[in-house]
C-alpha cells in the first residue's frame, strides 16, 4: 500500500496518450458517426416484436406406484424441473406453431423463430408459471401461450400411450425369454448332477480329506521308528553272545516310545517284509512286502509291564545288598532272592522279546500303511480336482439360474407397474389467462435501448480503433520509448523539415549565431552530445553516422552534423563510406568523379580524392563511382590506416555509413572510428530494427554516443507537446523576444 500511495500521477504521461488519440481524430470522427448510423439503420430496418406475459397454473401428482426402471413413475409431485423443461421444450413450441397454423407440416425450428422469437418460461411460485411470448404479429402474443399449454396436455397424453403400448409388447418378451433361460438353467443343472456323479464325488472327496495328514504324520512316525531300529541294531549282540541287562532297559525304553502310535490290535492282518530265504528283516528298507501274518496275543500283549518289573528287580536288589549283610552267599534266604532276580531278568527279556515283536510288526505296518498312502495320493488330487471343478460349474449355474429368476421377477413387477398406472393425470396444466399485453406498441426496437447502444457503439468505435491502431504501431516515435527499448541516451530530435533547408549544407557560418535557427541548433545539440561523451579512447574525433535501413535520414544527418563540427572553427572532414548509395555529393554540391572507391583501390591520392566546399573549413572526400569490390576494402587495414592518417589532418571526421542490418561494412568501421550516432526515422523506423541494429554495434564493440530521432512531424498535437522547444514556433519567439529587446 505503502509503494501506491508513493506512486503519483504522471499528469504529463496521461496528456502525452490523450494526445496520440487527437491524433487519430478523422480515424475517431468517422467510427462515432458509424456507430450513430448502424443506430438509425436498425431502427428504421428492424421488424416490430411484441410480447405478452401469461400465467399457468401447474400440478404435479406423481404416479400412484414408483419404480426406479419406470421413469414416469418418478415424477415428483408439485412443480418440477423437468415439467418446466418439457413445457418450454422445442418439440412442444414446433407443435404449437404448427396447430395455430403458422408454420407448415415439415417446418423446423428455424421457422418458428422467425415468427416467434423467444419463448420464456419462468416459477412464479410453487404451483405458476410465467410464459413470456415475444411475436412478430400482435395476433399470436394473444394466442400462444394458451395454445402451448393445450399442445402440451395432447403431447403428454400421446406419449403416454405410446410409451405404455410400446412398454407392455417389449416387456411381456422379455418375460418370456427369461423364463425359457431358467428352465434351461435348471435342465443343466439336473444333468450335471447326474452325468458327474455330484452326490458320489462328494462321499469320496470327504473320505480322502484326511489323507494328507495321514499321510505326513505316518511318515514322521515311521522316520522315528527307523531312527530306534537303527539304535537297536546298534545294542544287538554277537551270534553267541546274550544282551546285557542294561541294554535290555535300555531297549526296553526305547521301544516303549511307541505305546501311542499302537495301531495294531490281534486278530489283524499284518504283510511283513521278508527277504529271498523268508527270514524277517528288521533294517531292511527295500523289501519286498510279500508274507501275511496274523496278530497273536504273544507278538502284542506282555503278561505284566516291564517298568513294574524294573522296579520289582531294584527292590530286590536292595533286600539282597542288605542280606548280604547279615547272610552268606550259600544261605537258603540268599539263594530266594537269588532265584527271584533270575525269574525277574526273564521276565525282562520276555517282555523285550513281546516289545521287539510289536515294534517290528508297527514298523511294518507303517511302512505298507505309507505306501498306501502314496499311492492313494494319486487319487486324492483327482479326484478334489474334478470334486472342485463339478462344485465350480454348479455354482455358476445356479448364479446364473438365480440372476435369471431375479431379472423375471423384476420384469413382472414393471409389467404390473405399467398396467396400474395406465389411468393417471399425473401432469394439471391449465391456463389463467394474461398478466401483461404489448399487442399495440412494440417492445423492439426500444427507443432508449438503442440510442444508449449507438452510443457506446460510436464511442467504441471511436476509441477502440485508435487504441488498436496505436497498439499495432510498433514504429519509433519518441526518446523516451527508444531510451527504454535500447538502454541508449536519446542525444538529439530533428523535426521534419523542408529538403531545400535541410540540404543546404553549404550554409554560411553566420546563420543562427545572433537568434537562433530551429533547424541548426539541433545539429548544434548533438554535436555537443557527441563532445560530452568519449569512447574507450577518450576522444571523439572521428564519428560515424548509421542507421537501422535505408532511408532514414543518416546522410542528411551526417552532412549537417558536418557543418556543426565546422560552425565551432574546427577543421572538418565529411566522409562518404556507403560505396552502394552515397548521395553525399549532392548536400555538399561536389563532383562525384573521384573519390572513396578511387581513394580504397589506390587509384588517386588523399589529397586528390578530398575535395573543397563552399564553407572553407569543411572539406568532403564523396563516394566515387560505384565499383565492383571495394566494400570489401572497407574491412581492410587500408581503410583503418587511411582514418588514421586523416586524423592528423583534420580537427573532425564525420563517417556516413550504409545502414547497420543486411550490411556487413558497419561493423567493420568499429575499430577506425571513436563512436556512432545512431538515426532514428520516427513513426517509420520499427523498433524490432533499432534493437537489432543496436545489438549488432554492441557485438562489434561499439561505442554509440546516442540516438536521433529524425524527421519528427511537430505539426501533430502529441509530438508537439512533448518536443515544442524543438519547432519553429518555439524559435520564432525567441527571435521575437531578442527584438524586443534590442
């Protein structure tokens, strides 16, 4: 806010702009009066439109049943959208138009808005509406909005019909369809129980569900069981030998172990593995299972555990250490418990002999229950695959058998919605006669409308063409928009002026020293511009005149900033280097015969190619006859010694140039010369142009002392404004003023 409020009105900007519309003042004159005249034409061409307003009473009822696939069923009661939509709708108005007998059978709705408009239907409130009828007769404004709403009652009436006729025909096929598709559906449902066995797959999928399990828990037992017989052949003794009690605990331990996974009972049969001889073989893995055996009590059964054995045995043991004590070997008390350890370590062995047995006969078991099992594993996946792909194709039938049944049902709901809601008046429209009448005086065209209109239209015209126009101007037209688009000072302005008065360069001295001369004191500024700003080399001796193209007014400037340098009393020297188009031979009124291009191939000498003016200190070297090559020369270090040699001869050189873009001679002059004045033709020049010049003389290394804005027409009111001190007037008052005070 801070930087708003500092921010003031540039009161000389604001009146600059206004002036570059005076300007455009024919341009402004001629758009108002064309938006006056396209006023009167419409008013005098325009056809009359009148208009009435009406007003309709309207009821919505709904229909007694409502179902979501029977759209008209779900009109809400009252006043709706889409009675509205459907009232106002095109099809109605078309049928109106066509009942009154206005248009003909096959009209569009183009044809009606010929004769009607606009139509306009608006809520007044809950149960109005608001029919805006605007016609070219005064007749139909009475008679349409009634019309409209008889067309829509007949309209709504016949659509019904239609539709209901339509909706009982389509629905009854449909029934019919879905209810042959279910009785086809539970046909195959039937014959996929029957011809895949649904009820016998299922038994057989159950019985085998286990069998994994049975499976993996027969395989651990059995990897158990080898583990303890590996053991057990381990403990075994020699041929001769006999197993040492120790070791019959300790088997007797170990098989024990199994008590849990018994599964033999006496009576089975058990196939046990033999070898080629029929000798039973405890470790061997690869037999074949080829002998039965029933289960006997004496292969299962021990006549007592042997743990309680194990416990009798220690307690003997002891009652013999403490006899021993008090008794001899020999003594009839030693010899009883002697006989009853012998009868205890028999009966270990035998029940070792009872578990050795049934632990064989559970290993064999297991191992041709595992077997068994493996080869059942085959029939386990065949038969869950196929349990799997029967139960798949059943619940997809009967999915589809019940979506089936569902859309039949769903159907036969709708038929019986349609027939119940066949007598209805669902949509109360009626007429209640006009609330405003214009059948007499027209309400287009309107008077005030259209003068307000021809007159934003004329000032629209007349300031839009002129803002246009300026904005599509992309010409040069003052310093301070060449200052802003180039970042270079604007050193001078020449206004236009006569071409007898700006060529004669050959003026005396004496013009404009005692009052001065509009014209003159302009080269006169920017030769003290170009003084008050060095290059590089601090000097400014030798300065070249260019421009952006051709026809710009560097020559005319050059050859004036000439004469400025010479009305000062310094010796000046006027350069014509545009080999192509030089005219500075007519400023200064000199022969043409001999000159740069002479001068560049070494056909003449310096002091030949220089030649004398009418003004004694300015002397001028012209171009010479146009010659095949010699701009080439320019780049050469034959011209930057010529400068060279020339600075020692004169106090000033002015350099005219060939204009900067499509031309390479004016970047090579940089190295020769101390700066550039740069001319600008204003309102002519594009300031694409200038910026690409400027921008190739910084590329070379140029040092550009300012630019000119050349040809300036201060007889226009804006460039007047911002440059008056540069006209004529502005110098005729000081001369008037120097009068007055002599």
């Amino acid at each position: 806010m801070s930087s708003i409020r500092n921010k003031s009105f540039d009161v000389a900007a604001f009146v600059s702009q206004a002036l570059r519309y005076v300007h455009h003042g024919r341009l402004m004159t001629v758009m108002g009066c064309l938006g006056i005249m396209a006023g009167l034409v419409y008013y005098v061409y325009a056809t009359p439109i009148y208009e009435s307003k009406a007003l309709v009473y309207v009821r919505g009822h709904g229909s007694p049943v409502k179902l979501s696939d029977v759209p008209e069923t779900l009109e809400a009661s009252g006043l709706n959208r889409a009675i509205i939509q459907e009232f106002s709708s095109r099809r109605n108005i078309i049928e109106t138009a066509k009942r009154l007998e206005l248009v003909g059978v096959a009209a569009t709705w183009e044809n009606v808005v010929e004769i009607v408009p606009a139509i306009s239907v608006a809520e007044s409130n809950s149960s109005h509406l608001e029919v805006t009828v605007q016609a070219r007769s005064p007749e139909v404004v009475r008679i349409f909005a009634a019309a409209l709403v008889e067309e829509f009652r007949r309209q709504q009436d016949l659509t019904w019909q239609q539709y209901r006729d339509e909706a009982l025909n389509r629905y009854a096929r449909e029934l019919k369809a879905l209810q042959e598709k279910a009785n086809t559906h539970l046909k195959t449902l039937a014959t996929l129980e029957r011809e895949e066995k649904m009820a016998e797959s299922a038994i057989e999928q159950t019985r085998l569900n286990e069998l994994p399990k049975d499976l993996i828990v027969t395989r651990e037992v059995l990897q158990r069981m080898d583990e303890v017989n590996t053991k057990l052949v381990a403990l075994a003794p020699g041929r001769e030998g006999e197993l040492a009690l120790p070791d019959v605990l300790e088997e007797l331990s170990l098989l024990t172990t199994f008590e849990k996974e018994r599964e033999i009972k006496i009576g089975d049969v058990v196939r046990r593995a033999v070898s080629g001889a029929g000798t039973p073989l405890v470790s061997a893995p690869q037999a074949n299972f080829a002998a039965e055996v029933i289960v006997q009590p004496n292969m299962v059964e021990s006549l007592q555990p042997w743990q309680k054995l194990e416990k009798e045995r220690r307690i003997l043991e002891d009652s013999q250490i403490e006899l021993a004590k008090q008794y001899l070997p020999g003594h009839s008390i030693m010899k009883k418990v002697a006989e009853e350890l012998e009868a205890n370590e028999r009966g270990l062995r035998a029940e070792l002999t009872v578990l050795r047995q049934r632990f064989q006969l559970e290993r064999e078991h297991y191992r041709v229950k595992l077997a068994t099992l493996q080869e059942r594993l085959v029939d386990y996946h065949k038969v869950n695959e196929k349990f799997t792909q029967n139960t798949q194709t059943y619940s997809d039938i009967e999915k589809e058998k019940t979506l089936w049944d569902k859309a039949r049902d769903h159907l036969a709901e709708k038929l019986a919605v349609v027939t119940f809601s066949e007598d209805r008046n669902w949509v109360e429209m009626h007429f209640k006669g006009h609330t405003a009448m214009r059948d007499e005086v027209p309400v287009s065209p309107n008077k005030t409308k259209l003068l307000i209109f021809s007159v934003v239209l004329a000032l629209g015209g007349a300031l839009g063409a002129p803002t246009l126009v300026n904005l599509m101007d992309s010409s040069a037209s003052t310093l301070l928009q060449l200052e802003n688009v180039t970042g270079l000072k604007g050193i001078g302005v020449v206004p236009h002026t006569s071409k007898e008065m700006l060529e004669d360069v050959c003026r005396s001295p004496a013009v404009g020293a005692k009052v001065p001369n509009f014209l003159l004191e302009n080269f006169r500024l920017v030769r003290s511009h170009i003084t008050l700003s060095p290059g590089r080399s601090g000097s400014t001796q030798v300065v070249m005149v260019t421009s952006a193209r051709a026809s710009e007014g560097k020559t005319s400037q050059a050859a004036n900033l000439a004469w400025a340098f010479q009305s000062m009393g310094a010796r000046t020297l006027l350069i014509d280097c545009d080999l192509r188009r030089g005219r500075v031979h007519h400023f200064t009124k000199v022969l043409n015969e001999l000159g740069m291009t002479h001068l560049l191939q070494g056909h003449c000498s310096i002091e030949e190619a220089i030649q004398k003016t009418a003004v004694p200190l300015l002397d001028v070297i012209p171009r010479g006859p146009i010659t095949v090559g010699t701009t080439d020369l320019m780049a050469q270090p034959v011209f930057f010694n010529l400068v060279q040699k020339l600075r020692g001869e004169y106090d000033q050189i002015v350099i005219d140039s060939p204009p900067v873009l499509g031309l390479s001679e004016t970047s090579s002059f940089q190295r020769a010369i101390d700066g550039v004045v740069f001319v600008v033709r204003a309102e002519k020049t594009s300031l694409k142009d200038v910026v690409d010049a400027v921008t190739l003389l910084r590329k070379a290394g140029a040092h550009i002392f300012g630019l000119v804005l050349n040809d300036l027409d201060l007889s226009r009111v804006s460039n007047y404004y911002n440059y008056y001190y540069y006209s004529v007037t502005y110098y005729d008052d000081m001369e008037s003023v120097a009068n007055e005070m002599r």
